[in-house]
C-alpha cells in the first residue's frame, strides 16, 4: 500500500487552521502535518491524538518552514493577521510561506478580496486606515499577498473567506437589553451577509485538494448561505426558543467601540453591507456547497453549538 500524501497544515491550533486539520484527519486520504509555534499546546495534543504528526514551527522563520513543508504534496496556508494587526508583518509571512513552499504541489491560500476595487482611497463614505487601506485585513491580502503567490509560480487555489457562524457564539452573539429582551445588533442594515461555519471551511478545502486539476489556478469563494440580519436573528430565535429582535448597530458606532480592531471590522462590516452586490457573487453557494454536501444551515451550527452562545 502506498503511503498516504502529506498535507502541511498552517495554524494549525486556530480555529481556520484547526478545521482544516480535523476535517483531513476524519477523511483520512491525505495524511496530516500540523504545524503550531508551540507544539506542546493543549489544542496540539489532542490533533496529535486525533492521528496527526505535530511539528514546530514559525512564520518568522522560514528554515522551520522548509522543514515542515519538507516531503509533503501540499499545504493550506493561513496568516494570524488579528493577532498583530499589521499589514506590514502579514506580508513578511507571506513572503516567508512562499519561500518555504517552493516545491510542493498543491497550496491552498487563506485569502480575501482588496475592498479598493469597490471603495476608493479617497471615498470619504469610509475612513481610510494607516493611509493606504480601507480593511487592512483584506485589502493587504487581496491587494498584495495574493499576488506574492502567483509571481512565485506556485500551484495555489486562491479560497475567499466568509464570515464565520462561530463568531456569533460569543463576539457577536445576541445581547439582553435593559428591558430583559433579546437583540443582534449586527452592523449589516438591511443587506445580506455571505456566512459558513469553521468545520466546514473545513470540508471545503479537503475537496478542493482532493480535485486539484479542478482547483490550482482557481479563486474560490466560500459562503454556505447569504443571510439577512432578520434572518440570522430568527435563526437564534428558535434555537433559544426567545424571541431575539434585529436591532443593527451603525457602523460609525461599532468603530466607536474602541477595542484594538474596531474600525478594521466596522470598516469590513460596512463593506459587507454597502458593497454586497461586489461582495456575494464572489461566494456563490451553490460552489460552496458542492464542495460540503452535508454543509451546515445557521440553524444546524447554532443548534450544534447552543451550549456555546455566550448572551452579552
């Protein structure tokens, strides 16, 4: 019997990377490398028990890289951008992941679009950021990232994220006003959000490297459904069984809210809203589900998950 194609697995021990890895370890054709910073981690250990070999490494250091891309097929690559919030140190690490990944067959890029094909710099509608950027965490990637992989000839299936269901667990969950009601104040007004969750990122990109005659070369788009806020906020209504009003916040006062990143998201929320023509046909679900038949609806996660919904 031959032995199994390695796939190399960045970020590994987050939540993107982590889906990844869990969902090649339950299909079992690729054999899995997970690659952590700190391989001792808990989130390490039990990939390691699910049946993966665990190694170290570092973005900022392309020789563990090489070692960890070392004798595999392929790879799926993905940037920490939320933990620095820096453009300039996302490019690095691309840069070094693109070093490190000459060779291999098939790399899967964790990507987003450049929002300055819909917005212009100088489109005072949106506050621009850092001077050059009006959602640095996508426009970094779509606008240089994306294209340090194709200078580098590398064989890479370019896959466009969505927003996560998982982050309406707890960040953007519903909220109990002073009246004792439910409300989701989901900065979206009236528009639809292109949304999907984690584990099925997942499943999708186990497809995609399972066909890559279809995928290399390809951008993907990935969004199971495209939901209203009213929609969503029904979704958590009959799973809570509590009646959750959609009460959507501005996006001037969700850049008001004053955590680190603030206005990158109330910057991207308005995006989402204001641009969704530009944004959902870029995540076409009947794609999305092709590629995870027994994809997730919002209500399925939701109810899946209900003992993680952390009421603000």
């Amino acid at each position: 019997m031959s032995e199994k194609k390695i796939i190399a697995v960045v970020g590994a021990t987050g939540e993107q990377g982590g889906s990844v890895a869990r969902a090649l370890l339950a299909d079992g054709e690729f054999a899995v490398r997970a690659l952590a910073r700190n391989p001792e981690s808990a989130a390490a250990a039990k990939l390691a028990a699910l049946g993966a070999e665990v190694v170290a490494a570092d973005l900022y250091d392309v020789d563990s890289l090489r070692k960890g891309f070392d004798g595999a097929y392929g790879a799926y690559l993905v940037t920490p951008y939320f933990t620095h919030m820096s453009p300039a140190k996302e490019v690095e690490e691309v840069r070094n992941l693109v070093a490190a990944a000459q060779g291999l067959r098939h790399v899967v890029w964790s990507t987003l679009e450049d929002t300055r094909e819909a917005i212009s710099l100088d489109d005072d509608r949106m506050p621009t950021l850092e001077g050059k950027y009006k959602v640095p965490h996508f426009d970094v990637k779509g606008g240089e990232a994306d294209a340090l992989f194709a200078q580098a000839g590398l064989p890479t299936t370019y896959v466009r994220m969505s927003f996560y269901w998982n982050n309406l667990l707890s960040g953007s969950a519903p909220h109990r006003r002073a009246d004792g009601t439910l409300a989701l104040s989901l900065p979206m007004g009236e528009s639809r959000i292109s949304g999907i969750a984690a584990e099925d990122i997942g499943k999708a990109v186990v497809s995609i490297l399972k066909h890559p005659s279809e995928t290399i070369g390809q951008t993907i788009g990935l969004g199971a459904e495209h939901l209203t806020g009213e929609e969503v906020a029904e979704a958590f209504s009959e799973v809570l069984g509590e009646e959750v009003a959609y009460d959507p916040m501005s996006h001037n006062d969700f850049r008001a809210l004053g955590f680190p990143a603030a206005e990158d998201l109330g910057n991207m929320f308005q995006y989402y809203a204001e641009f969704d023509t530009h944004i959902l046909p870029r995540r076409g679900t009947a794609r999305t589900r092709e590629l995870v038949p027994g994809w997730l609806t919002l209500k399925e996660f939701l109810t899946a998950h209900r003992e993680e919904i952390v009421i603000g």
